[in-house]
C-alpha cells in the first residue's frame, strides 16, 4: 500500500495553505498527523481522522473540544484503500468544498507518482534485462526465453541489433526498443525490416546516426558489432550516416590489435586532436577516399589549401596521407582510444 510520507504531505500543506484561508491537517493511514499548518500538532494522534478511517467516509465535527477542532475530515482513497486523511478546520460548511479539493488534489499528486514509479520499475526491469540479453554469449536459458516473450523477442529467432543516436521518439517504432544513455537499441528479427527502419528514422531526424550489427543467433553479437560499428562511425567522423558492421568490421578488428609496439600512437594522435582544421580535413580525405577535388569541394577550400594541409599533417604525424599505408596508418590511430 502507498504511504505519504511526512515531507510529501507538509509541502502539499503548505501549497494548498497559500490559497486557502484554512488550517488544513493530512494524517497517515493511522490517523497520525504528518502534515499541518499548525507545526506542534505534527506527529500527534488525531481522533477524528481515526473515525474516518475506520467509517471509510467524510467525518464533520461541528464543536471545537479538547481533543478536535471543528471542521471535516476525509479518507484518500488510492486504488480502493485509505492512505491517510486530508482534514480541514473551520465551519463545515464553509470548508466541505475545500476539503473536496484538497482531496482531489492530494489523490492526482499520489496517483501520478505512482505511476512515475511504476514507469521507473518498468524501465529498470527493461535495462537490466537487455543487460542480460548483452552478456549472454551462447546458449538463452529457458527462463531468459520466457521473459523474452514479453518484450515481443522470440530468441529461438536470430536478430539484428541496430543503434540510433540520438534517441529516436519510440512511437513510430513497430519493434522491441531498449534505452541506454545516449542512445536507443533496437531489435529486429525479421532482417528485411533492417532498410524501412534505417530509412525511416533518418527521415525524421537529419542529426541521427545509425549502426547495424549482423543478422546472428545471439543479440549480444550483434549488439557488440553495432556499438563498434557506431564507434568507427564517431571516431572517424563518417559521413555515412547508416554504418552496417560489415562493412567496417575489418577496421573493427584492427582496431582492437595493439600498436604501442611501433607506432607512438597516442603523441600522433594528441598532434592531431590539438589540431581541429587538421583532424577534420583529415577525416573527410579519409571519407572521399582520399580524392583531393572532392576534398577541396566538401571543406570549400582551394586544391593548393588542401595540399598545404596534407603537408601539415604530414609534418606533425610523420605519416604522409597521400600515401594508402601511411594513410592506413593514420585511420587505425584514429580508431584507438
């Protein structure tokens, strides 16, 4: 059962007190006084509340004596229980209507929080089942299949994971939809879907970038090739802006060898990140395929700008971009972190 807590009722008090010339008390489901506008009361017993719990209705005291104060005192009632008592001192007719806002009030703040909660519960559920889904590399268990099932994932099914950045509105998705920070995960097990998704989505939104790991058995392959293949995408700065894991799973692979042995990668590649007219000529080079007219064209700059920072580059890497290993070179340095 919900309960208030005695911060939740005393800022409702004090909101509600701004514009109603009214003492007004919210007691716990025991008839404790937990919120008022009168502070020394909070944390005392209150007799009328008690007798409006256990009646279940609207109580109204018409005489002030030692123990109450005139006035009303009505049950919240959230999903068919009482969570507390909302009281109203005063003459009852006059604050029979406040009581019924106050109430009213009070349940809609309720409710909505425990939807909030509700939705929270959902999602840590969702993540820490994806969570799951990710660090499973072989075989799903029995169990894991079942769960599945209420996400609309038929596991016994191969799937492709595709990565949007930034996250898309999930409303216009027709499939299984799991968030991480910056980005949503998407899973599709009908790999035709792979495209109208894709194409859908760049549509809508002119910024975002999309990842497709390879249609496999597990989601955690693909899940894995994806995040990789969206890495290469950033790294790189492709210009592409859907990046399928085959394609680039070569570099992938590469990526993940280790170069410390004979290239001084991380002075080569600090030269250039202190270097953003450089680090950028070089990556659209890297995403014309190394053709200088196109270069020149996508940067607006002359041929002779271009040749003079491909000398640059040259000058502060020792690598020369114009030539495919070295330039090989330099596209594996910018893979690494």
């Amino acid at each position: 059962m919900y309960q208030l807590t005695n911060k939740q009722a005393q800022h409702i008090v004090d909101k509600m007190m701004a514009d109603i010339p009214y003492n007004i008390n919210i007691m716990n489901e025991k008839g404790i006084i937990i919120g008022s506008g009168s502070k020394d009361r909070i944390g005392t017993f209150h007799t009328g509340a008690v007798q409006a719990l256990r009646l279940g209705r609207m109580i109204t005291i018409t005489e002030d004596n030692r123990y109450e104060k005139k006035g009303t005192n009505e049950p919240i009632v959230i999903n068919q229980k009482m969570v507390g008592v909302i009281g109203i001192s005063g003459e009852p007719g006059e604050v029979i209507p406040f009581c019924k806002l106050v109430k009213t009030t009070v349940s809609l703040l309720i409710e909505q929080e425990i939807a909030l909660k509700s939705m929270e519960e959902i999602s840590k559920k969702k993540s820490a089942f994806l969570k799951l889904l990710v660090e499973t590399k072989y075989q799903y268990s029995d169990e894991i299949k079942r769960e599945a099932l209420n996400y609309q994932l038929d596991l016994t099914r191969k799937t492709s994971v595709l990565i949007a950045k930034p996250k898309p509105s999930p409303k216009r998705i027709n499939y299984p939809v799991f968030e991480e920070d910056e980005h949503s995960i998407i899973l599709l097990q009908d790999n035709s879907g792979v495209k109208p998704l894709a194409d859908l989505l760049t549509n809508e939104n002119s910024t975002i970038k999309i990842s497709v790991g390879s249609h496999v058995d597990t989601i955690s392959e693909s899940y894995h090739q994806a995040i990789s293949a969206m890495q290469i995408s950033e790294k790189l700065n492709l210009q592409k802006r859907v990046i399928h894991y085959m394609v680039v799973s070569f570099l992938s692979r590469i990526s993940e060898i280790g170069i410390d042995s004979f290239i001084n990668h991380s002075y080569i590649k600090g030269s250039l990140i202190s270097s953003p007219e450089l680090l950028e000529t070089l990556q659209i080079y890297i995403n014309k395929n190394g053709n200088m007219t196109l270069t020149s064209k996508e940067l607006h700059i002359h041929r002779n700008t271009l040749q003079y920072r491909l000398d640059k580059i040259k000058e502060i890497t020792s690598k020369d971009p114009k030539q495919i290993f070295e330039l090989f070179e330099l596209i594996f340095i910018m893979l690494k972190d």
